[in-house]
C-alpha cells in the first residue's frame, strides 16, 4: 500500500472565502482584524470557512501590535514570576509588551480568550503549562500568530513546539543523591499525575531506586499537587508512620517547604531526622532554614528561551518543523540533605 | 489680593489643533492613534499643540482596547505576584488582559513606553512604585487614558489618584510590638529613602519608640534597599555589635529573611537570641523556621483596588477629585518574636 500523500492545496484568497461565505471581502477583513461590527452568524460562518481552508494571513508582519500573550495556567507562586522575568526580559529587548493571562475560566463573556488575541495581533504566544484546543489553534494559524508551550502540562503533540526541562533526568539526580547518601527508604511527594513534567520527576526517583538495587515502595509515594499545603499534609502522613521514610523527595520546592512545616510540627529535625529534596530552586530555597538542596530547573531561561523561539516562529518565511527544547536541570546540594541516623541510636 | 481664577478655556477641537499645525485633520488622527506613518517633526509638532491646548478626545471608550496597563518600577519578589493577581482579577472579571511592563529603562528605540500605551489604547494604567512625568501625563490625558499610582515611590502630588497602605501604623505596631514583649535595644533596616512607604515605616518605629520613652539610637538603623541580601549583610552588621539589638524591625518581609540567614551564621537564635519583625507578609513569611511575625499589607486587595479605581475614572463623565487610598495594615504574631532573653543569662 502506498499511502496517500494529502492534495497541495493553496490557501485560499480572501476574496475567495468571501465568495463561499456571500460577504464582501471588507467583512472577512473586519472578521480577521476582531471588529465588532459583524453580526455574530456571520462572523461564525467565515470562521468556519477560514478555518476549513486553512487560510493564513498573508504579510502579517505589517499589522501586528508590539505585544506578546503570555498564558498561565495558573498564576500563583514565585515559580509564576520567574517565568514571567524571563519573557518580560526578551520582549523588553525586542521593544514588545508583555500581555497576561490566566487560562482558568477566564473568559470575556460572549469573546474567547482566543478570540481577543486574535483581535490584538500580538507578535505570539506562550502558554505556559496549558495548551491549545484545536480551534484556537486554528484561529491563531489564521492570523499567522505563533505559539509556544512552556511545560507543557499534557502532551502537546509532534506539530507544537515546545521548550521544557530534563524532568527526568532531574529526579533521577535529586535520588540519587540521596541513596549516596545511604538512604534506603526514601519517600515522594508527587505533582499532580496529569502534568508531564510530574510523571517524568516520580519516573526519574524510581528509575534511581531501581538502578540502585532498592524496593520502590508504593506507600511511600504521596500524590501531590505541587502546592504548599499538599506539602505539608502529605507529610504529616509520611512522617508520622512508624516506619517512616528518612529521606523525602518532594516533588518541587513549595511541597518541600510545606514538608519542612510538617517535620517541626512532629519535632523532627531536617536534615537530621529527614532529609528532603525539593525541585526549581526558586530564591526561597536558598533563604529557608536550612537552606534547601534542590533541583535547578532554569525557569526564567526556559521561559526566555520560549520568547525567543515564538518571536523566529513569527519572522520565519517558511514553516518551520516543530521543535522541542529541553534545557537541563542541575542538583544544588545545600543543607536539607544529610546520611540518615544510625538506627537504634 | 484677589487671587485670579485661571481662565475657563473650551478645550480645543481636533480641527482647531490641525490648524494649529499647518496639518489636515486626518493627520491629527493618525498621531492620537499613534500611527507610524506621519513625519516625525510633524509629529512632534501635533503633539506640542494637543499638550498646550490640554486636549482631550472624546468618546475614548468606543476606540479603547481591552487591555490594562501595569507598569513595575521592578519586577522582582513575590510582592510583585501579588499585585499581579490583584489587578489580572479585577482585569479578569471585567473582560480586560493585562499588558505588563518594567519601567527600568524598558523603552522601544524611537518610541517611549507612553508612546506604546497612547497608541495601544487601554482602559487605563496602573503604576506600581513609579511616576509619570509631565509630558507623560499630557500624552495620556490627550488620549483620555487614565492612570492611578500604586504604593506611590515619591510623593505623586495631589492632583494623581494612587492606592497605599498605612505604612506609618504599620511601623508603629510592629516596633509597638516588639517594645510590649519587653525590649528595650530595638534595631531597625530601613528601605530606600527615597521610597515614601519606606520613610513612613521607619517614622513609626520611632514613633513607637519615643511613645515609649525609650531612645531612639541611630546606631541601631542601618538604611536597606527591600532586598534579602540587604537584609543578611546589614543583619551581620547589627548581630555582630558588642551591644546588638535583642529585636530588629527588619523594614520588610524579603530583608527578614536575610536577617534570618544572618541569625543562623552567626549562631544565634530566633527569636531566642534575637526577635524579628518583617512587613508584607508574602506567603513566604508563613513557610519559614520559624513562621515570621510581620505586619500585613493587603497587596492583592491594593492592587484590586487601583484597578477599579483607573476603571471608575474611564467610566466617569466628569473629571474626579484626586482619590488617596490607604489600606489598613496588621499586626501578624507568628513565632519568631519572643521576649529578651534575661541579661547575663
């Protein structure tokens, strides 16, 4: 069997999708530039219609504005500002705003959020652990307006491009450190199982156990949601069993810090009585006591890099193939991390 | 002496600034929608008339993108996350994206950043610890785009609309605190000077001093910046005096945390050895061994609050009175203030 190569189709004109929709041009031009004035059937028939024909907006160079979206999923925690400072850094040098968003439900009644992106031409867009459902992706590929992933949460597919951090290779050192240390029941705090970036981080500790030799004990692994409280309640939980691990790795460094609560509200010292391990070093990690070994995830940089990479996408004559960036991650050792107690003593 | 009223000037029309400047009326246009293609003298020329003549358009909301400017002096700490979310949920609820800038010399080669804003069009523009001079105030008053300060730097004037805390109280219960529990040698870290939130801050540490007839010595006030390492350095500074303070007021949250570090290097306990008072409370202030006793300022509900101001201005038909808010502070009593350890104990 031979497969089927798909037509080369042109795009279409848009005098053409005005001719299949019975408007005049002016109104498909009024439906790209997000112009209020066109009646809502209408505007959803050439939608549709730009849509089907994959139209993509010639020269848009010329009529953007001088912003790049920046999309959170969730706007919380320094692990947010970091991100931001990096793409704030990139646009600041190429003379672009920054625009802000929350993905949560925040939505302009009656307008998408990708509608209004489409309606301000911003020279792209980087969503941060959230992703595009296939008619926002098609809506922005009208407009000839670019995205990134920064982290992204699920699995974005072949044809996004991407820029992450070696998630894996991250909880691999983070318990490894902590088996050279001599620990051998070592406990996890996970982030929640639909992010990417959590399941690569558990795969990497058990990945560390296994190669070392030792038994990868369910119950030691909290499911988490990379918050601070999770942190510490899991914790409490790990902590308080009679078994109890000695040695933590928490996931990230908020989970961390809500462990370190847990383990002063049970009297136990860190690292003495446990040693713990978080993930990002964000500023906090070095100002909490004790300091907190962590794993490095270079946010502000992967964020910068996800700019850099959206602005080439915009300039870019020709498509250019998907690209997926990992950037590396890197062990801090500080003092949260010390060899276990001598049992019995 | 009868003072003379300043004359009741019509603000002039668009047609009259035209011919003001030799220029047709469409030309005006193109300048107060910020369009490239007018000559740059002309340019200038136009924009000399409309700030002379106090120009003002009209019918702005119909013309106004969905947008709010918000522009940091600095975009650094946690404290700037949470003027984020207070103004992208305000933002949020009334359908509008926040575009966000750092003012630190952030400026598009050939265009100003008010430039950029005058021509993106915003409801309006929130400024977090900076100003706008005279000219920049013309620009967005010709184009009716109003703003509100933030935790004004300066002082911004009576005529500017800016949202504050009560960071004079806020000072004063967080040394009156301290004076309670029983200290007498009281240090303090002060911010910036030439920060208006930072002087009121220290007026009220040594208010609360004097109230209390104890002296204030000015040995025992080191000048910070708000930043942690001013904090630890600053902190080493003061820990390490033959005669050290038993409490220090460390001006904010952020230098606390440096003060910590510098409590740990030198062997010194909180608050056993050495009570702390930060201000802020970022979440941080909570995560920390041990949980810091700091002087809340509702950042978020600050920052809400400005925003709705700058939206309430665009929608008033009439000019408003200036509006000076300040917030309440409070007291927050966590773990690491205690009372002085007994002489010679």
């Amino acid at each position: 069997m031979t497969p089927r190569k798909p037509a080369e189709t042109q795009s279409a004109t848009l005098a053409e999708i005005a001719r299949a929709a019975g408007v005049s041009a002016p109104t498909v031009s009024k439906v790209l530039n997000g112009r209020a004035d066109v009646a809502p059937a209408t505007r959803a028939r050439v939608e549709e219609l730009l849509r089907v024909h994959g139209y993509r907006r010639r020269r848009a160079e010329a009529s953007r504005s001088p912003l790049i979206d920046l999309v959170f999923h969730e706007l919380e925690s320094a692990w947010a500002l970091e991100v931001i400072r990096g793409v704030e850094a990139v646009a600041g040098d190429a003379g672009l705003s920054v625009v802000l968003s929350e993905s949560a439900g925040r939505l302009t009644p009656g307008r998408t959020w990708a509608d209004q992106v489409a309606a301000r031409r911003p020279h792209g867009v980087v969503l941060v652990l959230s992703g595009l459902d296939e008619s926002q992706r098609a809506l922005l590929a009208s407009r000839s307006i670019p995205f990134v992933v920064m982290d992204p949460a699920g699995d974005p597919g072949p044809d996004v491009p991407s820029i992450g951090a070696t998630n894996w290779q991250g909880g691999l050192a983070a318990t490894r450190h902590l088996v050279e240390l001599g620990h051998t029941r070592i406990g996890a705090i996970s982030g929640p199982s639909r992010m990417m970036c959590s399941r690569a981080r558990m795969d990497g500790y058990r990945a560390a156990l296994e190669t070392a030799g030792l038994p990868v004990d369910p119950s030691l692994v909290a499911a988490g949601d990379f918050h601070h409280d999770a942190g510490y309640r899991l914790g409490l939980e790990l902590l308080r069993r009679p078994d109890r691990p000695t040695a933590v790795f928490a996931g990230n460094d908020l989970q961390a810090l809500g462990l370190y609560e847990a383990a002063r509200e049970l009297g136990l010292r860190v690292p003495e009585d446990v040693s713990v391990v978080g993930f990002d070093d964000l500023p906090v990690a070095r100002w909490v006591g004790p300091p907190l070994t962590t794993v490095r995830q270079p946010l502000a940089e992967m964020a910068a890099a996800a700019a850099r990479l959206v602005l080439e996408l915009g300039q870019a004559r020709q498509e250019r193939t998907a690209t997926r960036v990992e950037l590396a991650t890197s062990l801090v050792v500080r003092s949260s991390t010390a060899g276990p107690a001598v049992a019995g003593s």
